[in-house]
C-alpha cells in the first residue's frame, strides 16, 4: 500500500508540474500580446528563449521567461529587442516587464 501512496504523490507532483509549465507558457504569450497592444506595436515574431539561449548582457532566472521579439513601432519602423517578463525570484507572479532594444533594423 505504501508503493501506491508513493506513485500517487509522484503522478499528482508531475500533473502539478505539467499543469504549471502550460499555464505558465499560455500566460507568457498573453501578456506579449498585451504589451504589445498596450504600446501600439505590432508583433510580427515572438521566439520564446531558454535559459542558456539568452544573451549574456541580460540578467535573469529560470523564472521569468524571454522572448526575443520583432515588431513595427509606428513612427519608427522594424525594431527587434528582447522581452524579459515576471521577477528575478517570483516568475510570471510578478508582472513585470523589462525591455531591451538591440540596433534598428
């Protein structure tokens, strides 16, 4: 009886974890999509980034989640940056949303 408690704990750990990662992706995405329309942008690509495909210029946990972004600002044309969201310690709990811009298109 024991072995069952211990796989029952460990499918509901994974369904936990799993439930978690597609919140987490779907919640990203929402909020690109949010800032993006908040600023008046529009998104042409959004590549989420892992965490050792992160430029080394930009400091962050395997919480928050990058994407490195393309879009067209109006009034100043193509630009490509990357998009940092939630907090260093709290993730997607944390709303916020840092931007770095490389060179203009």
């Amino acid at each position: 009886m024991d072995i069952f408690y211990a796989i029952l704990i460990g499918a509901l750990c994974l369904g936990g974890l799993l439930y978690y990662r597609l919140w987490e992706q779907k919640e990203a995405y929402r909020r690109l999509l949010r800032w993006a329309d908040g600023n008046e942008y529009k998104l042409e690509t959004a590549v989420p980034r892992r965490f050792n495909e992160r430029p080394a210029f930009m400091s962050s946990s395997v919480l928050q989640v990058v994407f490195h972004v393309r879009l067209r600002a109006p009034g100043i044309g193509p630009r490509e940056g990357w998009v940092r969201m939630g907090g260093y310690f709290s993730g997607l709990l944390s709303d916020t949303i840092d931007v770095f811009w490389e060179q203009a298109v």
